[in-house]
C-alpha cells in the first residue's frame, strides 16, 4: 500500500529537483553585517570640529590673514618703511589701502601690523597657557597647603588692573613686541591655571589616577603623562580665548602709546595713529581696523568649535 509522506517529491527550488538531504542543496546566504570601525577620541573631536562650519570657515579666514601678513609682505613690492613719492593717496591701483601723510604704503604698513600682532598674541597666549597649565595641575594635583599658596598668588595677580599695569611695564619695556607680550602672558596666566586646576581636581580621583599610583607612577609622570592631556580640551579652547584677548589688549595699548613704537608698527599704532585722520583719510583708520576685528571674529569662532568638538556631550557623529 503506498505512503503518501514517503512518495512525496524532493524539494524543487527554482526550477531544480534536490534531495532534502542533498548537500547540493543551495544555503541561505548570511546576512551582511554593516559595521563602522572603530574611531578614536582624537578622530572624535576632529570629525566634530570639521561639522561645526562656522569653525571651519573662520579657520580657512584666519589662514589666509597669515599668508596675507607674511606670504604677502613678501611678494609686495612695497616695504613697511619705504617712502613713496605719493603722501595721503586715496586707495588707488598702485597702492590699494592707499598712503598716509609721509608717503608709506599703507598695504605694506598693515601686512607688518598684522605680523607683529599675531606674533604678540600667539607668544601670550602660548606663554599664558604653559605657565597657568603647569600652575594649576600642580596645585590641583597636590592641594593641602601648596594648593592654597599657588591659588592665593594667582588670586593676587587676578586682582591686579591689566590694563594699567600692562601699561606701564609696556612703557618700560621700550616698545619691544615680544616684551610686550610676556608682560602681558604675565599678568593672564592666572586665568588658565584656574581652569587646569579645576579640570585636574576633578580628573585626580578618576580610577587610571589611582591605578597609576598602584603601578608606582611618579607624581611627575602622572601630572604631565595623565592629568595634563586629558585637560588638554578645555587648555586649548582657553589658548584660543587668549589669542583673542590678546590682540585686542595689544591694541588698546598700542592705541595709548604703551604698546609697539614707531619705527615698528602694529594694527593698534596704526589705529592710534590714524585716529585724527579719521574724516579725511578713512582708509588709515579702517583697513588696519578691519583686520583687528576680523582676526578678533574668526579666533572666537574657532574657540567656540573647539569648546564644541571636545565637549563629551556632543556624541552625534556622522559616519
């Protein structure tokens, strides 16, 4: 009597006959599995920075004020103290920021205003940022005592008038640019080692600190090999901060006759000096003005995607 489960027909797939046992008999294919490699934080933060476009164009703005400074002033066929024949010259093809009462090129004196700026402002916050680094991980890493003296002395010289003491250690310093700027990375470096010394405080107990210890770390290697860059995020959004406080401090300086003197020049002494030519040459007082602002601006900028990319909170990255 025949049986209808074993006289059934093998299994037909796509037009084949195939034993159920076969091992012709075709697999499912496996899935495929869609995996994003792994990033590190350094890939992290600079993926996020790239995504912050305001950033990233205030960056490309800030390249190009240096290469205007120094790639300019080389091809210019105009030095900062050369005398033309053409005195309070209108801007003009030959001279496009036009020329002040004795004859200089004002493109060439704003390129070299603009070198000695930057070059004070990056040695500030440079400066500032070594030393207020170093100042606060110490304390916040050792506190007690110690902690208590290095954050007191940095109270004092918060307490200090910048503006008035800059001045007159400026004044002394003989208008000397990167003179200027140590007596002014003096008198900032107290508001970085505020900030180390908050973010070390906080990174001190964390479990690789303790480990470290375990291990027999020295306390050196500890500061400078664990606590100081894992602060490096809030560091450099701080140096940044600087560079802007920096230039514009330069400026007021300048601008009171404390700052670079003549025969060398700065933005800031160009605005001083442009200041009673306002109404009939504007072209002193702006163009100089113009490049404060705009390097002022784009510092900021790139501050702010700085303090955004190192934010932890920011975890959204495209892939």
């Amino acid at each position: 009597m025949p049986n209808d489960v074993f006289d059934t027909p093998p299994t037909t797939l796509g037009g084949d006959r195939f034993a159920p046992d076969d091992p012709q008999t075709p697999q499912g294919a496996p899935e495929r599995e869609f995996t994003v490699k792994e990033r590190s934080q350094s890939q992290l933060v600079f993926r996020r920075f790239l995504q912050h476009r305001l950033a990233m164009i205030s960056l490309v703005v800030f390249v190009l004020i240096i290469l205007f400074a120094y790639v300019g002033a080389a091809i210019w066929k105009y030095n900062a103290a050369d005398i033309t024949e053409q005195n309070s010259a209108p801007p003009s093809g030959d001279h496009p920021f036009g020329t002040d009462a004795v004859g200089h090129d004002t493109l060439a004196q704003v390129m070299r205003g603009t070198q000695i700026s930057l070059q004070i402002s990056i040695l500030v916050a440079i400066f500032a940022t070594v030393v207020g680094t170093v100042w606060g991980a110490v304390a916040g890493y050792y506190r007690g005592w110690l902690d208590t003296i290095l954050m007191r002395i940095a109270d004092l010289v918060l307490t200090l008038p910048l503006l008035a003491v800059a001045a007159v250690l400026g004044h002394q310093s003989g208008g000397t640019w990167w003179l200027i700027a140590v007596v002014i990375g003096g008198l900032y470096w107290a508001y970085v080692s505020r900030v180390a010394r908050g973010v070390v405080l906080s990174l001190r107990e964390k479990e690789f600190i303790e480990a470290s210890k375990a291990l027999g770390a020295s306390d050196s290697r500890i500061i400078f090999r664990h606590l100081v860059p894992n602060a490096l995020g809030a560091i450099i959004v701080n140096l940044t901060i600087l560079v802007s406080i920096a230039i514009l401090l330069e400026t007021a300086l300048s601008f009171l006759g404390f700052g670079v003197q003549p025969p060398d020049t700065s933005l800031g002494l160009l605005v001083s000096s442009a200041q009673t030519a306002i109404d009939t040459r504007p072209w002193l007082f702006y163009f100089p003005g113009i490049f404060i602002i705009l390097i002022a601006l784009t510092i900021n900028f790139i501050g702010d995607g700085l303090r955004d990319a190192f934010d932890p909170q920011q975890t959204k990255v495209r892939a």
